[in-house]
C-alpha cells in the first residue's frame, strides 16, 4: 500500500530538520584552492550540497506555503550574502538555483542584484571546454577539458531559472546549449543512461561509468528544465526522448528492494540511496505529467518507498554515497564511503514532496 499523505508530510518535516542540523565532524578534508577549508556537509556553509538541499527546501515551500520554511531559506541566504559569497565555479553555482526560484516568486529586492550579478559573470568568465560546454571547475580542482553530468544541474538550471524569472532569454538559450552539448558526449546512445563524464584531451567518458547520482541529475534536471519552460518544443521534444530512453534503461535496473545500485549495471556495487530517491522524483514526476514509458509510476512509488525505509529518527537519510569525484575505474565509485549531506536531504525533500503530490491526488479521487 502507497505511503499516505500525512505520513509524507511527517517524513519531511524530518528531513527538513535533519539537514539543517548536518555538520562537518572532521572525517573528510578537502582544502579549496584558494586555501580556505572545503565543508560539503554542515548546513550553514555555501557549496553544491548545500545548493541542492536548498532546492529541496523552496521545492517543498512552492509546494506548501510554509513560512517557517521559508524563512530558514532566507535566513540562510542573509547570512552568506552579508558575509561574502565564495569564487564562482560550478559548484557554487549551486545554490544561486533555490534563490533564483524563491525570487522569482517574491521579487524580494534583496536578492536581484547577486542573482543579475552570478548569472552574467557565468556566462562571461565560465572556462569553456571546445563546443562551448561549461569546464567543470570546483572549489578544489580545475578540470580542464572536462564535461560532467552533475554541471547541468549546478549550474544549467539556475541559469534557466533566473532567466525565465528575469526575462532574459539569453540565459535561457545557453542552459538549452549545455543540456545539448552535454548530451552529445555524455548520454550513451546504446544504453539510455549516461556516463559521468567527458574529457576532449584524448577524448573518452573515463571509466565510463554509468553512476547512478550523475544519471539522477539528468533525470531530475531534464524534467525541471522543461516544468522552468521557454526552451522551444524541437529542444522539449529532443530531452524527453533522451529521457525517456535514460527510464527505459531504469526501469530494467530498479532492484527488488526499489533501489538502484551506485554503479547502475553493476550488481557488486551497493545500493545507493541519493540516487533512488532523485529517480523516485522523476519517475513520479513523469508519470504526473504523462511522459515517459509505461511502468514510471509503479516504479516511483517503489523507490519511494525504499527512500522512506532509510530515513532514521533524526530524519536523515541513510546510505547516500559521499561526493563523487571523476573515477579513471570503476572501483573508484565501489569505494566511495557513505555519509549523510545536504543532497541526500534534498533528493529525498523532492521524492517525497512528489509522493504526497500524487497521494493528495489518489485521496481527493478516492
């Protein structure tokens, strides 16, 4: 039996206070090239997992209008804007996407100016890789020449965001260009599913890894990139059918627990909860708005599921893989320990809110 509406709206209640008390316990040191100390999971600190838990968190407030929510949104971006913001690469694109939405829906003039501010210095000043792809620059790594799927979600989509939500075009029609080129190089045309990533120095996708949290990205990030609109019907018409092609893959793969494994052909390596949970939302998500094949719902409701019975009593989602840096093997992503973040929360935050979308539905009908 599906999971009810109210026990959804309990479950999030805990992810939300399970990220936002998330904390560095010194396990893992990254320094930032600029010398500064790299944190990927306290909640107070500006980087990608951050960025995607706190889209998360607007998804949900979109969805239910509670102010206590929003406010420990714009709580969180006084802070770091009186502070001071950090480089600008790709992964501290991240967080500019909730901002974008949340302005886009209250037009709070404090938020305009960094928004106009990030977006134009990405358009101009981004490193480009041939075929104008976004370079995938972080705080603690150039990579030169490199396409990774996790950019389209990073940064593809707030420029999409910001320019629907500011009226200009342009951004919209260069995160358009990056889902593109990105596709070229990165969505495997025998499988459906796609690789990590992409080098143009001896031309190869690496190891090529069929990672399952890169492949939630394009799902998630496909579907989202359409729901934000403006992107013409031949582009529409093109990412669904390589989405669609990415679910037909998916649902061949789904495990019986309805998980999906960290490398997704890969039955030695572990199911991954991060990942599930990113699938959960779009296989739900597509079935909601009639795309995708025949089977989406049943297996999103399954993956719900499997989210929701690795969700702890403090309201943190358990088996998520740790960030995931480019592998040159495939033992490389075998390895990658388990650690609660910020995205886990979110991608969980986006299941479930999907889930209680499609329940409320079922109850009303009912």
């Amino acid at each position: 039996m599906a999971p009810s509406a109210a026990q959804m709206r309990s479950q999030l209640e805990l992810l939300v206070n399970g990220f936002t008390r998330l904390r560095h316990d010194g396990r893992f040191d990254e320094p930032n090239l600029d010398g500064t100390a790299g944190d990927y999971i306290s909640f107070d600190s500006w980087e990608w997992p951050q960025g995607v838990g706190l889209y998360g968190l607007v998804r949900l407030w979109q969805h239910t209008g509670d102010e206590a929510l929003k406010k420990t949104v714009d709580d969180w971006y006084s802070r770091h804007l009186a502070a001071g913001l950090p480089p600008m690469n790709i992964n501290t694109t991240a967080p500019m996407l909730a901002l974008s939405l949340l302005w886009s829906e209250t037009r709070d003039p404090r938020w305009e100016k960094p928004l106009a501010d990030w977006a134009d210095r990405l358009m101009r000043e981004m490193p480009r890789t041939p075929e104008g792809g976004f370079q995938h620059n972080v705080s603690d790594k150039i990579n030169d020449d490199e396409l990774w799927d996790d950019t389209l979600f990073m940064a593809g989509l707030f420029l999409a965001a910001y320019g629907r939500a500011a009226g200009n075009q342009n951004y919209v029609d260069e995160a358009v260009r990056q889902f593109l080129v990105h596709a070229r190089y990165l969505a495997g045309p025998h499988s459906g599913l796609w690789f990590h990533g992409w080098t143009f120095a001896g031309r190869h996708n690496f190891a090529r890894a069929l990672w399952a949290r890169g492949n939630a990205w394009i799902t998630v990030g496909i579907l989202d990139l359409v729901e934000i609109g403006g992107i013409g019907k031949p582009v529409e018409a093109y990412l669904l059918g390589v989405l669609e092609a990415q679910i037909e893959a998916l649902l061949e793969l789904q495990t019986p627990s309805g998980a999906w494994r960290t490398l997704l052909d890969d039955p030695t390596s572990y199911e991954e909860m991060s990942a599930t949970a990113g699938f959960g939302y779009g296989l739900l998500k597509a079935a909601r708005i009639g795309v995708g094949p025949k089977g989406c719902r049943a297996a999103g409701l399954k993956a719900l599921e499997a989210v929701m019975a690795n969700i702890d009593a403090d309201g943190v989602l358990g088996n998520v893989s740790y960030g995931t840096r480019m592998g040159h093997d495939l033992q490389h992503y075998r390895d990658i320990p388990l650690q609660p973040t910020g995205y886990g929360q979110a991608l969980a935050i986006l299941c479930l809110t999907e889930g209680m979308i499609h329940a409320e539905g079922a109850e009303k009908a009912a």
